[in-house]
C-alpha cells in the first residue's frame, strides 16, 4: 500500500489544497482498504473502470428503477422513487472510518471542512458513466452533473400502453446527494 502518498493526499485535503486528481488517486490506491464497504468500493470502481457498469450497489440501484418504469410503461402501477446512493456526509464518515483504521494522521474537522470541494472532485471524477442496462427499449444510462447534484438519466424508447417515452427525451433521478 502506498501509505506515504496517500498521507501526502490526506495533507492536502486538510490544507485545502487538492485536486480532483488527487481524490482520484486517493480512491484508486484505498480501493483495496475499502472491500468491506460496498459505496466507498462502488465509487472507486467508477474511478477505475468508468466504462459502462453492470454491476455494484449503483448499478443495483438504478437496475431496480429502470425495470419497475418498464414494468409500469405497459402494464400500469406505481413508479417507485428511489433515494440517493450516495449521501454527502455518509461517504466522508466511511472515508474517515477508512483512513483511521489505517493509522494516517488526520483531523477529522479538517477534512469534513473540504466535504463540499471533495463531493465535488468525486461527482466530475464519475460523471458520464455509463450503465449497462442488456434491454432494447433503453437507449442510454448515464450519470450526469446538474448543478451541486449528480443525477442518473434514461433515455429509453417506450411504446406505452400506459407510459410512452420517446429515445430524445430524458428521465432523470438523483443519485449523489
């Protein structure tokens, strides 16, 4: 484990002076500390293979949604409306659970001060990922900014009876608070 430079990233998120770079790298090298911690493991996986997902607690998440819509566009029902899967102040406090296990030296408050910069550097690191959906009627899934949010989006083309959806059109959901 490259413990000396991932204290050296840790210093420069205390000191507020780090790069969306820097978290990359910080996710890429803690990727192994994080195999017991499905959300912090599912981020650094968008870091590393941001290459159309298919699987983690994201893909999980977002596969649940598009196949109850589908559902709902021909046979009628109820849209369920999914939370966010990843919380701000839930994705530091697993880091810092992380980092402490490891014996970095850290103050807490001085990273949870850079909370909003280093949500940031995560969002644009994941942004226009794109999920695997194996389904005709989706024509793309993909993460996208809007704003301070990061939002999954479908575009699909649905014949209806009960929901019809043209492939130019978007539906989009929140997925990083």
């Amino acid at each position: 484990m490259k413990t000396e430079k991932i204290q050296e990233i840790i210093n420069k998120i205390t000191d507020g002076n780090f790069t969306c770079s820097d978290i990359g790298l910080l996710f890429v090298w803690l990727r192994p500390c994080f195999s017991k911690d499905q959300i912090l493991l599912d981020l650094s996986n968008f870091i590393t293979h941001s290459d159309g997902r298919d699987r983690g607690v994201s893909f999980n998440h977002i596969f649940t949604f598009v196949n109850n819509f589908l559902s709902v566009s021909e046979r009628g029902g109820q849209i369920r409306g999914l939370p966010p899967v990843f919380l701000r102040d839930d994705v530091m406090r697993r880091l810092l659970i992380v980092l402490d296990n490891l014996k970095l030296k850290f103050e807490d408050e001085k990273i949870i001060s850079q909370r909003d910069s280093f949500v940031d550097c995560l969002q644009k690191l994941i942004e226009e990922t794109e999920f695997k959906i194996d389904d005709p009627r989706i024509i793309r899934c993909y993460i996208k900014r809007s704003e301070s949010k990061m939002l999954f989006c479908m575009q699909a083309d649905l014949k209806g009876p009960v929901i019809k959806m043209s492939p130019s059109a978007s539906m989009c959901s929140n997925l990083f608070d």
